[in-house]
C-alpha cells in the first residue's frame, strides 16, 4: 500500500501545537519554524487529533489517500481557530527533475503567483484561493517572489530556495 504525507503549518502570530488523538505525540509549530516536515502516514489512513493555539483549538480529522501529500493550516480568526486542507497527489515523478508545488492559501488573492526574481518568468500563476498547482522543474538554485493578482506581494522579495532533485 503506498505511503502518504501530511504536514501542519501555523498561519498565525502565536504559536501552536498539534496533538494526536489520545494525546500521546505532540508537536510544536513555533513562530521560528511554523511549518512541520512532512510525516508518513499510512495511505487510506485517517489523521486524527487537534490543533490549537492560545484560548482556540479546533479538531482535527483528516482522510490521506494514498500516495497524497495533505497540508493542513491552522488559521487563526477573532473567535477560532479554523483548518485550511489542500491536497496534493503528484502522478509526474521524473527522476530527472523536481516538482515544486505552489500552495495558495491566501483568501484575499484571487490569483496568487511566483515568479523568478527579477526576472519576468511565471513559475506559477492565476493560483485560485484554497488550491495547489504543480510542475517539474531542473534542480537550480533559484529566488523567488510572491505574487498577488500580477503585482509584487507579501514583502519576500528575492527570497532564496533550493530545489532539490527528486522532492
């Protein structure tokens, strides 16, 4: 039976912890490192527990289909704490190249990008709220820049990543 991935990502300004069901594994998601790697799970597998953050806590029960990546964030509102689910089951695997998955997880841009920096090539664009899009790319050494409905976005400019063989 294929594996599954599942990570958990802080969205907010304090820090929050996930807690399997049964509430014997924990895990921290700091402000420093908001983002977990991602965890094996059995494929076909239900992913249960909590995640909370100051007074909030939401539950947690998410299905992992086989071979499926699933990102969960937590995203803090007023009076809650709310999960955003995006999924994605790559089918492309190329030894040769890596993939590199977008992630749009912002609700006030309709059309979320990322492009080299300074360089007008789209890596990524037109991403709709709530959705992933994915391509195969050449290992580089690569910097990047956010967009939001074609314009600079998010105060990372020039942000530095390595793409990896076969990630």
């Amino acid at each position: 039976q294929d594996a599954a991935f599942v990570r958990f990502v802080n969205a907010g300004a304090l820090p929050m912890e996930v807690t399997a069901a049964g509430g014997k594994a924990k895990l921290a998601l700091t402000l420093a490192k908001p983002a977990s790697d991602y965890l094996p799970v059995r494929g076909g597998s239900a992913v249960k527990g909590a995640m909370g953050a100051g007074a909030h806590s939401t539950a947690i029960d998410v299905k992992v289909a086989p071979g499926e990546f699933v990102t969960v964030i937590g995203v803090p509102e007023a009076k809650a704490l709310t999960l955003q689910i995006l999924r994605d089951a790559p089918d492309d695997f190329n030894a040769l190249k890596s993939a590199l998955t977008f992630y749009s997880a912002a609700p006030a841009c309709a059309k979320a990008g990322l492009q080299v920096a300074g360089k007008p090539v789209d890596l990524f664009r037109d991403v709709a709220p709530a959705s992933t899009a994915r391509r195969l790319i050449h290992p580089v050494a690569l910097s990047v820049e956010l967009g939001c409905d074609g314009k600079p976005s998010g105060g990372r400019r020039g942000r530095s990543v390595l793409v990896h063989g076969r990630s």
